[in-house]
C-alpha cells in the first residue's frame, strides 16, 4: 500500500474520486499483490521438479487423452469433492505433464498441494519412521488438499515402503485429494505394493471416487524424437537413370 500510495492518490485526484473511492483501489490492489505472492508461496510449497502448464500439452498428439475431460479437471471441483485422480498410460505419453498442470492449477485457486515420486515418498516415510519423525511427516500430509504421487510402478516397493504408502492414501481417503500417475493396469500393481491384500486394500481407497484418465501407451517424447530424427536426416541419393540395357 505504501508502494501504490501516491500514484493512486495522484489518478484519484486527477479522475475527482474520493477518499472512499481512493481507499477502495488501495486495498484492491493490496489484496491483489496479497493473492499473487500466496500463490507464489503455494507453487514453492508444492515443488514440481518441472513448471507445467496445460497449454503446453499437445492433445493432438496424445489422441488418448480425452481433452473435455482433462478441461473438466482443471476446475479443480474434484478437490472440492474429496475425489481423486488416476492417469494410466505408457511412458513417456504425457501422465507428469497433465498431474503437474492439474496440480498447479490447483495451487493457483488457493490449494495445498504437494508433489512427490513415489519412490521419493517411499523413501521420506521409511526415514521418517526409523528417526522417528513418522507422525510430523504424516501430520504434515494430512494438511494437503491435493497429493500428486506420480511414477508409481516403475521400481517396486519394499513391504515396508508400500505399507506406509498406503497408510498415506488410506488417511487421505474422503478427507482430500490424490493424483496418482502410473504406467501399470490394475491387475499389475501387486508387483508394486507386494501383496493381494494391500494391493486391493489401496485400489479400493483409489477407485472409490476418482476419476480415471488414460493416456495411451505410445510415447509422445518417442515419437518427436522419431520425427525430429526424420526431419534431420539427409535426403536420400537419387537412383541413377535407367538408361536401359547394356549391349556388348
């Protein structure tokens, strides 16, 4: 307010507003830098390894992702409701992308959000509870509104691990909302989580109110690589006329 004082005083004078008017722009414009560096705040916080945004992903290349849908999403009224969202496709087909422009959206409306691998999470938790910290790291997740746990399947979980994972998705369950991207189907995630039990036990936390987006099994970043390698080859050499046969 400080910094805005006199050049809103000066417009005020010059447009004849008064004081109360003068007053209200001053404090718009408080709450406006408030909200700003909140949502700064919010996207520290939550500690995406790379910014995504949702216009920087190529629907036409990813013919699987149902865009209206992803739109849908991105009102965030899934947090509202407590629900969750799975992303389901090949590597490389987009998942990150979309959990971290859905998250960031998030972040811009004013929710808790927090990003993690899940093997980093894996990780945090079993130190945690070897130091004893288990019960502040928990508490500390419990406070989020939306959890992204992405690359779940890619290395599997020791029975320790995936008990604490799923500690975090059972505690979560109707009380916020969890992103999980993953490149396995369902019937696949025992070779994650180690057991039939657990495996079920998590999916029916999951599945109960989610929404499921599948992405595919091409890879995007596999297929630009193709067409940009394509682009980058030489032309091939022209085939010499045929003159046609030799007599001798």
């Amino acid at each position: 307010m400080t910094a805005e004082c006199e050049k809103v005083a000066a417009r005020c004078a010059k447009e004849n507003v008064d004081h109360l008017g003068f007053l209200l722009q001053l404090c718009e414009l408080e709450l406006l830098d408030r909200e700003r560096r909140a949502a700064a705040r919010r996207l520290k916080a939550a500690r995406f390894p790379v910014p995504k945004a949702l216009d920087g992903f190529d629907f036409a290349a990813a013919p699987s992702v149902n865009k209206p849908l992803i739109l849908e999403l991105m009102r965030c009224d899934y947090i509202e409701r407590r629900e969750n969202i799975l992303l389901i496709g090949g590597s490389g087909s987009g998942k990150t992308h979309l959990a971290t422009a859905l998250a960031t959206e998030a972040c811009g409306r004013g929710k808790r959000v927090r990003f993690y691998r899940v093997t980093e999470l894996a990780t945090l938790l079993m130190e945690a509870r070897e130091e004893r910290q288990l019960a502040r790291l928990r508490s500390q997740l419990a406070k989020l509104d939306l959890l992204v746990m992405d690359e779940l399947g890619y290395v599997p979980a020791s029975k320790v691990g995936a008990e604490l994972l799923f500690d975090v998705i059972s505690t979560a369950y109707e009380r916020s909302s969890v992103i999980v991207t993953t490149n396995l189907p369902f019937e696949e995630w025992k070779e994650v989580l180690g057991s039939e039990r657990l495996t079920g036990a998590t999916l029916d936390r999951l599945t109960h109110r989610c929404t499921i987006v599948e992405t595919g099994k091409e890879s995007y970043r596999l297929r630009e690589a193709r067409r940009r390698r394509r682009g980058a080859a030489p032309e091939p050499p022209t085939s010499p006329v045929d003159d046609g046969p030799i007599e001798g």
